[in-house]
C-alpha cells in the first residue's frame, strides 16, 4: 500500500480558503452566545364568577335543554302515504264526486276476519270478476284493525288488511286492471274501506 503523506502548505491554504466560504448544514451554536429560552405560555387572567352564575347550573338538570320528540319507526308506509305516491289516474270530476261519497258502487268485498293469506286470493278474485263484468267502482271494507293485543311470537300492526290491500291492489296482476285507489268516505266506511275505480 503506497504511504499517506500529509498536505503541501499550497494544499492546506486552498483548504483553509474552502472553509471560509463555505456554509455549514448544521452550524453548531457559539459558547460565547446563550441559548434561547423556551417561550412561557401567557397566563389566562382568572375572573371571579358571581354567586348566580353558581346557582343557575345548580337549576340545570340533565336532559332539561334537550326536549326531542320521538321518532316513528314505521318500516311500511300509511295507507294514505301509500295512495298519496300514486297519481291521478281518472277525470278529476269523476275522483271528486267518488271520494265525496257521490257515487255509489257497484259491487262490494267485506274481508273482515280474514287472514292476508286468505284475503289476498279473496281480493283477486273479486276484483278481476268485477272487472270482467264491466264495473267502474267497487268498495273493499278492511276494517280498521283491532287494537288488541296480538298473541303470536312476532308483533304484527294493527290493521294489517287495511295496510296491505292498497299494495295487492298496485302490484300485478291486479294493477292491470285497477286505474285508481283511494279512502272510502265515511258513508261507505271511511278509513276502514277503499273505492277501487276500476279501467274499461
């Protein structure tokens, strides 16, 4: 190995010249100048409170302030929302006079103490026969639904015909023939009753 010989006097003052103009990545602090000192968080003045200010959180109780009211939880639509989703179908006129009560229907399906598995057959029936016979406006009585309690493992509502008869009416094949569906007024049983005009 060839042996290390140190610098020339030309080579230490080109190095020296190197080292004066030359800027440090990571200066290193001077002795003779102090270190700063970490910078004091200024202190909040402390205002005294008064003694009501103490006695109104004494009144606060808790859920005073936070008066909400409860919310429905209806996983199926009211049968008025579920009619309300339909347009109209028929001569304004027509749909005015009916829903007065005006007009008087030409055939009637009572489907009290039926259970949805025998009245949605019932209905079907009913409603395509009074069709194929040619008639415009039939009632379907639902009933308003008991308000008893309901003895079976899974809660059911009360008036389940009255909620599911507008759907059977609104799905196929019963939609096919049905123009229109709306509340019986209170002569033909108001809320526990349904005016079905049917298409020609």
């Amino acid at each position: 190995m060839p042996r290390r010989r140190g610098l020339s006097s030309e080579d230490r003052e080109l190095w020296s010249r190197v080292t004066r103009s030359a800027t440090p990545l990571h200066p290193k602090p001077r002795k003779d100048t102090p270190a700063p000192e970490p910078e004091r968080k200024k202190a909040v003045p402390v205002v005294p409170r008064a003694p009501q200010d103490f006695l109104e959180e004494r009144r606060f109780r808790i859920g005073a302030g936070g008066k909400t009211k409860p919310q429905k939880h209806d996983l199926a639509p009211s049968p008025a929302q579920a009619l309300s989703a339909h347009p109209l179908r028929m001569d304004r006129k027509v749909h005015k006079q009916m829903t007065r009560g005006k007009l008087r229907p030409e055939a009637k399906l009572d489907l009290h103490g039926m259970t949805l598995a025998e009245a949605g057959p019932e209905l079907a029936r009913f409603i395509l026969s009074c069709h194929a016979r040619g008639f415009r406006l039939v009632l379907v009585i639902t009933g308003k639904g008991s308000r008893a309690a309901d003895p079976g493992p899974l809660p059911t509502r009360p008036g389940a015909l009255r909620h599911q008869v507008p759907h059977w009416l609104h799905s196929p094949p019963l939609s096919q023939v049905v123009q229109q569906v709306s509340s019986a007024h209170l002569r033909h049983g108001g809320e526990g009753a349904y005016y079905v005009y049917l298409r020609r």
